[in-house]
C-alpha cells in the first residue's frame, strides 16, 4: 500500500515538473516581429527590428516602395537584428512601406514604416547669413555662389527645379552650397530655384532671377572691331559708351533694305542729340567676298564725310564685320547680343536692331524687332519713339 502510494506521489511531482519546465516554444513554432511599427521622421534614417523565430524566415515588401530598404530580408532559426533604411522625403506627404515577414511553415506577419512630415519638428537646415532668399544674377560671368549650411540633420542634398537644370548647377562639398551659373543664352531672363534639403520640409531655398541680353540694366559686352586694312583703326565698343551719356549701338547691313530706309532716320537722330551727349557706335555685318559693296554703300550714304573746317568725321564711328554668307547673321559678335537665339528660331531676324546703353555700358533700352521699314508710316513710327526716348534721357530737345 505505501509503495503504491509512493509511486503515485512520484508520477504527480513529475508531471509537475515537466508542466512547469517545459517552454511552449520548445513544443510549437513561433514567429515574432518586435516593433511592428516604426515611425520615422523625414530625414534619412536607420532603426532596427528584432525578428524571433523558431524556424527559417523570408521577407517580402508589399508593393513597390523604393524609398524604404531592410537588411537582411531572411534568417535562421533565433533571433535576428534587421536594419530598416529610409531616404529623405521629396516633399511633406507622408508614406507607408509595408513588409511581410514569413516562416517556412507559413507563419505571417507585418512590419509597417510610416515616415512622416511632423516627425522632423526637432530638426533645420538653414543658410548661413540669412541670404537674400531672392538673387538676381548677370547674363554672363557669373562668379559661383558659395552659401554655408547651417543643419542638425545627419544628412541633406541639393537639388534644381527642373526647369533651370540645362543652367543652374548645384553641388555640395561637406557643409558648403557651391552654385554654378552658366551665361544666359536668349534675349529674355530666365528663372530658377535652388533647394537645400534633408527630407519634409526641413529645407532652405534661394531663387535666382537671371537677366536676359536685352534686359534693361543688364551689361553689354565688350568688343573690339577695325576697319581691315587700316592700321591703328581699333575701335572698342566701351571707348565709345563711356564718353557718352546714351551710347546707340546700331547694327545694320548694306545687303538689308530696311536698313538703307531707315539710315536717313539715324542721321537725324545723331544731328539732333550729339550735342547733349549721344554718341553712335555703328556694326555693318557684310558679306565676305563683297567688301567693295559696303565701301561703295558707306561712300554713296556720305558715312565717311569730313568736316572742313575741323578736320573730324560728320556722322558716328562705325566698323564693318565681314562673315561667309551663311554667318552674316550668326556669328561670334551677335552672340554677344542673342545668345543662341538666331540659332534657334528663337529670333528670326535682328536688321537694323538698335541697342542704347548708359555710360557703363548697360542696357537701357532696345528696338529689336522684325522691322519692316517699307513705307514712310513704318519709318516714321519707328523714329517717333527713338527721338521720344532720347529726348527724355537726355532731358532735351522737346521730348
């Protein structure tokens, strides 16, 4: 009777021990995800996922959300430290990546990253200087913009709008913006934006406003032209302006009817307002392999006639440009003046243009158009507001 008793007291303190010792994951499989959500902030960032398994696992991402990367994406049996990377945010819209997380014998579950606007409060990037977040730039030769960046973000790019790219260049060196600013290649300004970003709104931009060639304020270039064949004949484009309050630069051809029209206009022009400080720089761009043309042109119009009394040139300095045909219209002096555009259709034709630029060589006003200057209305429209505009420039005269 005590033997049976004893047996039966020893097979309830077994099973006790057994209940007791016995870890149900030893018993069944598991699969645990911890956390199985992150929240992330919009800068880029990492964080961990400790993935407890009692068999070998496989992740898959549910759609395609490049933005959001986990490594590594399978493991053995235990426990495993996963790394979850995300990328800055392009904008303020918040994302979601969903993960699954699979067992061999077929045990699920999620992983989700959220990455979110509100999450970067603790976080700037700003300018050094508290630049002027507007900045207006010349048409050529442009200095590179060097601006500090001011951040607590482990990491920021830059970035062009997409409609300044073909001239707008942006490039990060450690915790410096260096901006590059190609010559303007049209008559008209042109626009862009520059962005200094680590993700959300944590950003900084400046905009930049380039002038155009023909913008009023925008400096001219400079150029040299001789007449061939002459020595000492040298005549630089800035000896003219800066000896005059209003310098006309008058591009023409003998080959261009409109031009010839127009000529005795000009004349009029220069005898009215040279006195008060008007002075012309002429260009004639001829022809090559028809120089006698212009010679005979600028003969017969009286453009080389001499004053008697003092020995000085009646009408303005002028220098011819001699091109093939083909380039009489495009070539390196009116590139100076329109960029690319002559080559682009952009501007389809340029004779007679009239430049007029102040006593440092910049613009202040143009006449440009596709003049057709064929009847005396045309003629005398076109003068009208020449002589208007000299008039009240030089504050003379009537005007």
């Amino acid at each position: 009777m005590k033997t049976s008793k004893l047996k039966s007291i020893l097979l309830i303190c077994l099973s006790l021990t057994m209940l007791y010792s016995c870890d149900p994951s030893d018993q069944t499989g598991y699969l645990v995800v911890a956390p199985v959500r992150l929240d992330m902030a919009p800068v880029a960032a990492t964080r961990t996922v400790t993935v407890r398994s009692s068999e070998s696992w496989f992740l898959e991402q549910v759609g395609q959300e490049d933005w959001c990367t986990v490594y590594p994406d399978k493991g053995t049996p235990g426990e495993t430290q996963i790394t979850v990377t995300v990328t800055p945010m392009p904008d303020v819209w918040p994302r979601i990546a969903l993960f699954s997380v699979t067992s061999v014998s077929g045990l699920e579950k999620f992983l989700e990253v959220e990455q979110t606007d509100e999450d970067g409060l603790n976080y700037f990037l700003e300018f050094y200087g508290d630049p002027n977040p507007s900045m207006f730039v010349y048409p050529r030769d442009v200095e590179p913009v060097k601006l500090l960046v001011n951040t607590n973000t482990p990491s920021w790019n830059a970035f062009v709008s997409e409609d300044a790219r073909e001239w707008l260049t942006a490039e990060r060196k450690d915790d410096t913006l260096f901006i590059y600013v190609a010559d303007v290649d049209r008559p008209e300004g042109r626009e862009g934006t520059v962005t200094a970003s680590a993700g959300g709104s944590i950003s900084a931009s400046i905009s930049f406003d380039q002038m155009g060639l023909h913008d009023f304020g925008a400096p001219t270039s400079d150029f040299t032209l001789s007449v061939p064949g002459v020595p000492d004949s040298d005549l630089a484009f800035s000896y003219v302006y800066r000896r005059a309050r209003i310098t006309l630069l008058y591009m023409s051809a003998s080959w261009c009817p409109d031009c010839s029209n127009f000529l005795p206009k000009v004349k009029e022009l220069y005898e009215e307002f040279s006195p008060h400080g008007f002075k012309i720089y002429g260009v004639f761009m001829e022809i090559e392999g028809r120089e006698q043309e212009y010679y005979d042109y600028v003969n017969n119009n009286g453009l080389n006639d001499v004053d008697e009394t003092t020995g000085n040139k009646i009408w303005w300095e002028f220098r011819p440009v001699f091109n093939p045909l083909e380039e009489r219209k495009v070539n390196d002096l009116t590139r100076l003046f329109y960029g690319d555009a002559l080559l682009t259709g952009e501007v389809n034709n340029f004779f007679p243009a009239f430049f007029f630029v102040d006593g440092g060589g910049n613009i202040r006003k143009v006449y440009v158009d596709n003049y057709v200057l064929r009847t005396d209305a045309a003629i005398n429209s076109l003068y009208r507001n020449m002589r208007t505009y000299l008039s009240r420039q030089l504050e003379c005269c009537g005007g």
